[in-house]
C-alpha cells in the first residue's frame, strides 16, 4: 500500500500508508491528519481540500480537470502544483508522495 507523506502548515510529518484508489483527501481524513477540511465531501465544489504537491511529484499526481482549475483558480494561495487533494486518487506510482497543507485550511 502506498505511503504518502503529508505535511501540515506548522511543519507536522504524517507518513501513513494509503490504499489505492483513494483520494488525497480520503487519505488525510481517514487518518485525522490536520489541514484538510472537505466541506464538500469530496464532490469537487468547495475548494478546502486543497494541497501543494511537492514539486518532484507533481507528474505522477497528474494534471487537474477543467472544473478542478477553474476552482483552483478562486485561491489566493494557490501555487504552481496546487491540487484538490479530494481530485487525486492515489496509485502505486506514488509511494512516498509528499503533499503540503496550505495555512488557510490550518
Ligand atoms: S472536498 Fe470539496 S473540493 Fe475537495
């Protein structure tokens, strides 16, 4: 099962491991990781699961769909990997992922 590494705005490591096939967000929840906050539930409408992939992985995370971007694009914080973590299932191509969680969902 593949571990992703997720990083909490105050600097919080969480390595856990993460079936495939699961969302980013999933993920995190399921594991009471702080700094995803889903309002939406996963349905690509509310913008607060939002994360950085760290750059070394941004390939294997894939590129957004048009109503994830256009999401995307309404946040101030947003940076060059910037995903909808509920938008990325996770595969065994990322094992060992790392993800930050932006301050605004802190
Ligand atoms: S959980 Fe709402 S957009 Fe991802």
């Amino acid at each position: 099962m593949p571990v992703i590494n997720y990083i909490e705005f105050n600097g919080s490591e969480h390595s856990v491991q993460v079936p495939t096939g699961v969302s980013l967000m999933q993920g995190a929840m399921d594991n009471m990781i702080q700094g995803i906050v889903a309002e939406c539930g996963g349905c690509c409408v509310c913008c607060t699961c939002h994360c950085m992939i760290d750059p070394a992985w941004a390939a294997t995370a894939g590129t957004a769909a048009d109503d994830e971007s256009e999401l995307l694009e309404m946040l101030d914080t947003r940076e060059e990997t910037s995903r909808l973590s509920c938008q990325v299932k996770v595969t065994d191509a990322m094992d060992g992922m790392v993800v930050r969680l932006p301050e605004s969902q802190y």
